[in-house]
C-alpha cells in the first residue's frame, strides 16, 4: 500500500471521522452530558456511549446530525447470542442509530467461525433491520493475523458496515505482569483495509491521539476513528489553518514503534 504524502482536507472531514468515546468505565453522567456537549460542538460523525446514556444523548444531541452510536457486549464480548442481540435491539429501539458488537473473541480464537459467523449474522439483521449500522469490534490485540482476516472475510460475506479495531480495554498481560494494549496499529490497519471487501468500512479505536496520527490514518482508507482526544485533534487542526474550505495538508508518516499504536 503507497501511503499519500499530502491529502485534502476540511474541518468538517475530519469531524465527520469521529466517533467521540465516552466509554471509560468510571464515568458520570455529569462526565458524559459534558463529552456529549464536546460532540455536539464539534459536530462529530458520533458520539459512542454505553446503552444507559442513549436517553441523556438523545436529549443533548436533539437537532443535530451526530449520530447516537452505543455499545454491546463491551468490552469483552462474551454475552451470549441472544443477549447481544436483545442489548442491540433495546438500544436501537431506544434511540441509537449505530452499534459497536465486540466479536465472541475465545470463539475466535478456538476457530469456531459457525458460532462467530452465525453471532454476527444475527446482530447485524438485527441491527440493519431496525434501520441501523453494525460495526463488529474485534480486539486485535488478543488476534493474530489469521483470525484477523477471516473475520474481515465473515464480515465482507455478511455485508456488515464496518470492522473496528478495538474497544481500548482489551488490555493484554505482558512477560513483566503488566497490563497494556496497542489499539490500532498500521500494521492491522493495512491488514484490515486489504481483506475487506470495497463496501465493509474500517474504523480505528484506541491509539490515535494526535491530528498527526489521525491524517495517516486517513490516508490507510480508515473511515471512522475512536476517539477521546477529539478537542485536541480538532483545535490543532484549527492550529494548522485547516478550515471548511477543503485544501490539500501534509501528512505525517507514523512508524508503528515501541510497542504502542504508533
């Protein structure tokens, strides 16, 4: 894949990228109404929440065009069928319009892709038939690079919207006792982009922290980013002379070192 040196951009592209993460388990609702302002202001393409703050969203965000997007199975993904199927169908019912499934990541990596397939299949009608988008989280950290395809080929076969990297909580222990995760790397990115089909989109989530990250990972065919940095990768946007009027901006290469997303 030749990566662009320079890519055209405006504000509103960028915001239009964005799903601002409101997930962290810690939260208030004081904390949330506050991030779903940050949503609102900037105009973002969503703001992403657990399904109890769906009434608190629809309320804040009343008149604009950001869309109400809530997660199931989070972080890790091990409900069963049904009751994924049931959160996703409560939470459309409710009010959202978009829903982030976490993938049965030990069906995964057992290889029992009739139980995954069939999992994913059930959510997405679910979700689609309620006039909603699907993006199926996958957890790349805990995933090697076969699983990781022949999710991207389920996914493409099943018509789902989108693949997503990560929750941001899929935190793997290392050799030392520690715990740390990696999100979204170039390397997945570029993997992920490659082995869907045209019409499957990507979705990045946890590690793109800067305006810098976020343009490269643009320029990998990333259509949304996970974000909870929005207010600093907006305002340094606005730093750097990006405006409404679209116009062409340098982009960064971003090595893919130390362990970490970038």
């Amino acid at each position: 894949m030749v990566v662009p040196t320079s890519i055209t951009v405006s504000l509103r592209d960028i915001a239009k990228l964005i799903d601002h993460s409101l997930l962290h388990p810690t939260m208030t609702d004081a904390e949330v109404d506050a991030g779903l302002e940050i949503a609102k202001k900037y105009n973002v393409a969503a703001a992403c929440i657990k399904p109890y703050s769906i009434p608190a969203a629809r309320k804040a965000l009343a008149g604009t065009d950001v869309a109400i997007c809530a997660v199931i199975g989070f972080p890790h993904g091990n409900s069963t069928t049904s009751i994924k199927v049931a959160e996703a169908t409560e939470a459309m019912q409710a009010g959202a319009h978009e829903i982030d499934m976490v993938v049965n990541v030990g069906k995964v990596l057992g290889g029992d892709w009739a139980y995954v397939r069939e999992e994913i299949g059930a959510i997405n009608g679910a979700v689609t038939g309620l006039g909603g988008i699907l993006k199926v989280i996958f957890e790349n950290d805990y995933l090697r690079e076969e699983h990781i395809v022949k999710l991207c080929h389920i996914c493409t076969e099943l018509g789902v919207a989108y693949v997503k990297t990560s929750t941001g909580y899929g935190f793997v222990k290392r050799e030392n006792g520690m715990y740390s995760y990696k999100g979204a790397t170039v390397p997945h990115l570029k993997l992920m982009r490659e082995n869907c089909g045209p019409n499957v989109k990507i979705k990045a989530a946890g590690g793109v922290r800067t305006l810098d990250e976020f343009l490269y990972v643009m320029t990998l065919g990333v259509s949304r980013v996970g974000a909870s940095a929005t207010v600093a990768i907006m305002e340094e946007a606005k730093k750097r002379g990006i405006t409404e009027t679209p116009a062409e901006v340098p982009v960064k290469a971003i090595a893919d070192t130390q362990g970490g997303a970038y």
